[in-house]
C-alpha cells in the first residue's frame, strides 16, 4: 500500500473533534455568540455543569475545547472505570493547584454510572470551588444525579444533531482529513449515511472512515447504501432498555393507543421492538393499558391483551411481533374509558382519608351458630330470589351510604353498562 494511503491509528471522530467553538457544528444555543457556555469560556468565568444530551451530539467535544481554552489543569476520568479513590486524589491536587491561583476541571465522561458515594464524594469540593465539575451524560439527571449534587450544578442540555449539522461535519471530514482528502473519493450516498447513523456524529464519522477503508483498494471510491450496509450491518437505533430514552419511547407508545392512533401506535412499536426491548414487557404494558384506558368500554381489550402475551411467551421473536402488532392496533382503535381505574383510585383515596369502617353485619358470612346467633348475615336479601336477580340492597357501610365511585362513560359497551346500571338504581345513584 502506498505511503499516504497508510490507515492513521486514531479514529477519524477524533482526528476531525473540533479545537474551537467556532469550528464546533451544532448547539448554537449554548455555544453561539452570547451564549452561555461560550461566555462562561471567553469571560474565564466557569461553573459546575451537566451536559446532558444524545450521543455524538457533542458533549465531549465541548469539555475538551474547555480545557483548551481556560487557565486550568483538566483531568478527565470515567465514570465505568473510575472510583472514589481518584476522584480523592485529583481533589487533593486540585487543593494544592488553588495555592498556586489555578483553577482544576473534572470532567466526568457518563457520570449517571457514578453511583449515591461517589457522587457524595464531589458535594464538598465543587461547592467549596476546589474543582470546576463537568459532567457528561445521556440520562435524565433529574433521575440519575443526586439532588445535593445536582443543585450545585447548571445543567446544560444539547440537542440530536441536525441533518444541516450532520452533513456539515461530514464535509469537513471529507475536505481536511489528511488521510481522506488524498483519496479519490468520488460519490458517497450522504443522506443514507447521515441516516443510519442515528444523529450520532462520532458514529458518523467512523461508518463513513469504515466504508472508505473497505473500497480503499479501488481507483475511484464510490460509497454508496449497499457498501454502507454491508459496515454497518444494522441502523444504531438509540435506544438503552435502562435509560432514559428507553422510557420515552414506551411513553409514545402507550399514549397513541391511548390516544387511539394506530398507525403512531406500530411506528412506536416497531422502535421499540427494533431497539431489542422484550417482547414481553411491550405484552404487559398492554395488559395494564387494556384495564386502564378500555375497561369496560371494551371489555374484550383484557382478554386480548392476556391472549396475546401468552402467545408472544410462547412463539418468541421475530414471529411475536406479529401478535404484538395486532393487540396494538386492536387496543389503539377500541373506544375508550378509564372509568374503572378512576373508581378504584378514588375509593382507595377514600380508605386513607377516613376510618376503616366496619363490614355491616348482613354482608358478613355466618358459617357457626354463634355468629348467626351475634347476627352475621341477618336480613341480607339473596339478589337471585328476586326478579331480574336484582334487590336494591346497602353494600356499603353506613357512613359512605350510596357513596359512588364508578361512573361508567358514553363509549362502547359502557354505555350498556351505564343504562342497566341506571335502571337498576333509578332514586338512588346518579349515571347521568
């Protein structure tokens, strides 16, 4: 192979990071003119911050420029392989750096994995002033930092990368790469490119060197979808079963088959069911969802939804999508209630907020003498000895008489329901 075309060692992700704002692509919010984190870096002014965003939107980049660009030591540690000990021992010498008027920055890459001690170990320090803490995560930091540490800290969220932001990155690459700017790379399919990487720049980048690498043998490199595929093999979906997106993505899901949106309902699905998440944890949620937001409208939603995750536990993907397709668009277009889920909240909120009132001695079962002699069962009214099998009958006890806590909606088969119950307990309970 010829001299120039020799592979370089680093990554073309690293070897494209940006060394400056004003060569950083994207999150103009926060690192444009005026922006705060590019004030917080000209004025020399830092604080403690999060940046919390998608991968390969940028977060590591902006650390970096950070230290490049500020009168301080950085120190950059992993939150997977990192532990209290060294994060003690950078304090300690950030301690003796504040004795010689210079600032130290931590920057913690994913530091949600930093576990309640670990992240207890910085609350001193980065209140005190002795580290400047940059934190790097893609989750939630309402869930995953603890509240102590997250209140001494600005936290900064960067945006997925733009398709605009993408295909700027990619032709920086393609212009001032000192390894691809000597090939004579004549085409490359961006859009799909761009596309299968997820908006993920670092991803981008390295999809893109990968493809070059495998048609580096060739006069005239031409990338095109079918060479991509054949890298990449599967489109990086975003999608971690313990993160954050995880929960989003299921939240889509359920609220368009509450919001009875079948077609929003499968694209979700199939994110989901892409994503590698369980089949059988999309099967229970439907069962939830079946009794919380059908109920009685259509009953028959539980009993598919029952059916259908004994039918995924036995046939297993990729068949199981199938089954999960069509309890999803069943539930998605059933009318819908949650009548019984308000009944059942509303009469345990009336538990906690008053007495446990005691079972009325004709509801109770009298199976000896001596609770049928103490009155247990007396004058109950057995509602099949009456006409239509049906009594107008106290079930309650006295103090919460003709109390009501279900009231059964227009739709579907609740609104027989509303009518029967109407009828029956017409001068009693109100249905209107």
């Amino acid at each position: 192979m010829k001299e120039k075309f020799k592979i370089p060692h680093m990554p073309l992700a690293e070897r494209c990071r940006p060394k400056t704002l004003d060569e950083f692509q994207g999150q103009q919010k926060l690192v444009g003119s005026g922006k705060p984190i590019r004030t917080m870096i000209e004025n020399d002014t830092l604080s403690s911050i999060i940046l919390w965003g998608p991968p390969g939107s940028g977060k590591t980049t902006i650390a970096k420029i950070i230290s490049q660009s500020t009168n301080s030591n950085f120190f950059k540690v992993n939150a997977v392989s990192s532990g209290v000990k060294e994060i003690r021992e950078i304090i300690e010498r950030a301690k003796q750096n504040l004795l010689n008027f210079k600032k130290t920055i931590l920057f913690i890459d994913e530091i949600h994995r930093f576990n309640k001690t670990q992240q207890d170990a910085l609350l001193s320090s980065v209140e005190s002033g002795e580290i400047i803490l940059i934190g790097a995560t893609t989750e939630n930091p309402s869930f995953e930092v603890i509240p102590a540490l997250r209140s001494r800290l600005r936290i900064f969220v960067l945006e997925e990368l733009s398709k605009v932001d993408l295909q700027e990155i990619l032709n920086h690459a393609l212009a001032n790469d000192e390894f691809l700017k000597n090939l004579n790379i004549t085409k490359v399919d961006n859009d799909y490119l761009i596309y299968i990487s997820g908006g993920d720049a670092r991803i981008l980048l390295n999809i893109l060197e990968a493809a070059v690498i495998q048609e580096l043998s060739k006069e005239e490199i031409v990338i095109t979808k079918e060479i991509i595929e054949n890298v990449v093999q599967k489109k990086n979906i975003l999608y971690d079963k313990a993160g954050e997106e995880h929960y989003n993505l299921i939240s889509a899901f359920i609220k368009s088959v509450r919001g009875s949106d079948p077609d929003a309902a499968i694209y979700w699905l199939a994110r989901i069911l892409d994503g590698g998440e369980d089949p059988l944890f999309v099967a229970r949620r439907m069962i939830i969802l079946a009794s919380e937001d059908i109920g009685n409208a259509a009953p028959n939603a539980l009993v598919l939804a029952e059916a259908a995750f004994s039918a995924v536990d036995k046939i297993g993907m990729p068949e199981a999508r199938i089954i999960l397709a069509q309890c999803a668009t069943y539930l998605a277009s059933s009318p819908k209630s949650n009548a019984s889920y308000s009944a059942i909240d509303s009469a345990l909120s009336e538990i906690k907020n008053l007495d446990s009132f005691s079972v009325p001695f004709h509801l109770r079962n009298a199976p000896t003498k001596l609770m049928k002699d103490l009155g247990y069962a007396k004058n109950y009214k057995y509602p099949h000895s009456f006409e239509n099998n049906f009594v107008q009958e106290d079930y309650l006890p006295p103090q919460l008489k003709n109390k009501q806590f279900y009231f059964p909606s227009e739709n579907g088969t609740e609104k027989t329901i509303k009518e029967r119950l109407k009828i029956l307990w017409k001068g009693i309970k109100k249905y209107d």
